[in-house]
C-alpha cells in the first residue's frame, strides 16, 4: 500500500474547516485548546504540590535537626555532673539543695528533676520564657515553641527499663530529654525527639 493511501484515513477524520470538533487550516479546535489547558494545569498543579511537599520536608527537617541540638546542649551541660551534691555527697534529699534557686546554682544531677522529683522544663512558650537552655545554661534567644523537658531518675542496673524504681534507690542514674516544639497558631506541642542515657559518673 502507497503512502498516499495511508493518509487518506486522517484527511476523513480531519473533516470540514468549521464544523465542530474540527480545525481550519491555520488554527485549533475549541476541544484541542481545552485539552491543552487541561494538560498544562495539571502539570502546573503538580510542580506547585511538589513544591509543597518539599517546603514541609524541609521544615521538618530544619526542626528535627534544631530538637537534637537541643537535647545535645542538655547531655553536654550535665555530662560532668556528680550525680549527687558535692557538698553534701548525700544521695537524699534528692533534687536541688536549699540554696539551688535556679539552673544556674545547680551543681549535680539529681538537682535536674526538681523540687518535686519529677523533672523541670524549660521552654520559650513560659511567661518569662526560661528556656530553651544551651550547656552554658543560657535561655537561646528567638525559639519560640521550643522546650525542654528532663527527667532525671534511678535505674535498676539489671533492668534499667524498669520504670518503677524510686529517685534515690540505687546508684545507677538516667537522665533524659525530651525536646518538643508547638508550631505557630497551634496550641498543642509535638514531640520532637527524646534521648536517655545513662550517667557516667
Ligand atoms: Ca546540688
Ligand atoms: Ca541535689
Ligand atoms: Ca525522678
């Protein structure tokens, strides 16, 4: 069969010049421009979500990295500490000693869960903001949403995921950090990230 043949089939659908569906010589048909319109949207619509996602990933990324930096200030502040007052060298009281007022006179571990033995936070979010603090115990300016919450308590050293352990009933001492982040407009903070370890001194 002759080339000639073969294009005849197009030429049919082609049609007349003007009627619907059809095209003139120099022009498009009303459904050819639709269809470009419809292709070309969907491809701008998809740069623009992929935009999106990569804005939101990188966020999170961004907030990731700023939460291990911030349980990081912690572990390195505290990494020198004796785990109990170096005056008294008592394991009890636990907590911060009578003239501990702040985070800056803390000298020892267990000052690190406060008062009541159940931690202490320091966060942007609290009226005056106490926190976030770096290792040299200094708030860190222009972190809003940010806080650090550490625990410090006594582990069993042949369970030492044994939660029920009383402060001040062995030696063996875990601090942990956990770093959350309230994003702007929202009242509810997330998670960040969380570490533990166990104190070496
Ligand atoms: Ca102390
Ligand atoms: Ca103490
Ligand atoms: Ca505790």
């Amino acid at each position: 069969m002759g080339l000639a043949a073969k294009r005849q089939p197009l030429e049919v659908i082609r049609g007349h010049s003007g009627s619907p569906g059809c095209r003139g010589p120099n022009g498009f048909t009303l459904i050819e421009t639709a269809l470009a319109t419809v292709i070309v949207g969907v491809g701008v619509l998809s740069i623009v979500a992929a935009q999106q996602a990569f804005h939101k990933q990188n966020a999170w990324s961004t907030n990731a990295s700023t939460a291990t930096r911030l349980g990081n200030e912690i572990r390195e502040m505290t990494f020198r500490l004796p785990r109990h007052d170096p005056v008294t060298g008592l394991i009890l009281p636990w907590g911060p000693e009578d003239n501990e007022l702040w985070v800056g006179d803390f000298d020892d571990l267990d000052d690190f869960d406060g008062d009541n033995g159940d931690g202490l936070i320091f966060s942007a979010d609290f009226d005056p903001p106490n926190g976030p603090i770096n290792a040299r115990r200094e708030i860190i300016a222009n972190m809003a949403g940010w806080s650090q919450i550490v625990t410090v308590r006594n582990v069993d050293p042949f369970q030492i995921t044994d939660m029920t352990v009383e402060d001040g009933a062995t030696e063996m001492m875990m601090v942990e950090v956990v770093v959350t982040y309230r994003p702007p407009r929202e009242t509810v903070p997330i998670e960040m990230t969380r570490v533990s370890w166990i104190a070496p001194n």
